[in-house]
C-alpha cells in the first residue's frame, strides 16, 4: 500500500511540476525578439594604444630633473640633517 501511495505523490508532484513550467510559457511574450534589449550597466571599453617603443630614450634628461628636483624638495632624512 505505501508503494502505492509514494508512487501517487511522485505522480502528482510531476504533474504540479508540469503545470507549473507550461505557465510560464504562456505567459512570456510569443516573440521574445520584439522585446527591447536592455543595455549592459558596463560597456566594454576598447582603447586602442600604441605599442611601438620610442625610438630614442634620453636617459641623462631624466636623471637631470631628478637631481634638480630632489634639490629643491629634499627628503625628510635630509631636511633633518
């Protein structure tokens, strides 16, 4: 008797379960490609860079502003001594 009745609800809850599903079929529009698309909350961003190196580096220049640089902001070690 109680494979029986195990077996019914089984039955029964394949049933609701199938109800269930082919409502919510139903209710959504029958042509979902009229539906306006929504746009994503963040867009892809493409930048387009430019990979190639320069063709000359002055390394003396930039060690030049450093050392200027450091002379009119010393460092704390420095102001303290």
């Amino acid at each position: 008797m109680s494979l029986e009745w195990a077996l019914g609800v089984l039955v029964l809850l394949a049933l609701v379960a199938l109800t269930f599903f082919q409502l919510g079929r139903l209710s959504q529009p029958s042509n979902p490609t009229q539906q306006p698309r929504k746009r994503p909350r963040h867009p892809s961003v493409f930048v387009d860079m430019d990979d190639n190196p320069p063709m000359e580096i002055d390394f003396e220049a930039g060690i030049r502003a450093n050392q200027s640089s450091s002379r009119k902001h010393p460092s704390r070690d420095e102001a303290s001594s």
